[in-house]
C-alpha cells in the first residue's frame, strides 16, 4: 500500500519562487511529505483538520486571490503557488530550500486573507 493515491504524472506548484514536481491527484501535505520524507512524517500533523498545524496560503496564478486552506484537505493542483505555511510545516520544510524560511512562515493569528479552508 502506498502512502500516496494514484498518480501518473507530477505536476509543478511553486514555493519560494522555486518550481517543485510533485504527484497529481495528492493532497499537498502528501506532496510535502514526498518533497521531504525525511521531516514531514514526523511533524505534529493529525491529517484530519484537527490541530491546524498544516494551514497554508495559496494562489491559482500571480493574478489570483490568495485564499487559506488546509494542505491535510487540499488536493494539489498544476501552478499552484503556495504563499505561506504555518510554522510548523515551514519548519520541516525547511531541508527543500537553503535560505532562511522567515519569509514564507504564515502566522494564522495575525489575520487572514482568502475565503476560507476551500480548494476553489
């Protein structure tokens, strides 16, 4: 059994201005996890909406809404742009890029910008 749904391509998302390849038809924590299997399986996750701990921003496209999801819940998607992670998930995310995650970190308590947990 795999950790991952069936997949027959990888599809690009975008995070610190850098392209990433990940499986189609995934939920992206799933993609993080297959970016960084050494760190996201152990990161205090609960995968069903509980603990919030996996709350990203995201965008479609430069010219489209920033909304705010849960990346347990949101199925990946070709060209998603992801504009911030919770600390969290910055943290073991970190081992992808070399600079410093600061930028990117999303902190849920100094407000919110999209329409809520939705994929659309």
């Amino acid at each position: 059994m795999s950790l991952y749904r069936a997949y027959r391509r990888l599809v690009a998302i975008r995070l610190r201005e850098r392209v990433y390849r990940v499986p189609e038809n995934n939920y992206l924590l799933r993609c993080f996890q297959y970016l960084c299997p050494r760190t996201i399986p152990y990161g205090a996750f609960c995968w069903n909406e509980q603990c919030q701990n996996c709350r990203v921003q995201w965008r479609l496209g430069p010219e489209e809404k920033t909304r705010v999801g849960l990346s347990c819940k949101l199925v990946v998607r070709e060209g998603m742009e992801i504009t911030g992670l919770a600390p969290e998930l910055a943290g073991l995310m970190s081992r992808v890029w070399s600079a410093s995650t600061g930028d990117i970190v999303y902190h849920p308590e100094k407000g919110r910008e999209g329409s809520g947990d939705d994929q659309g």
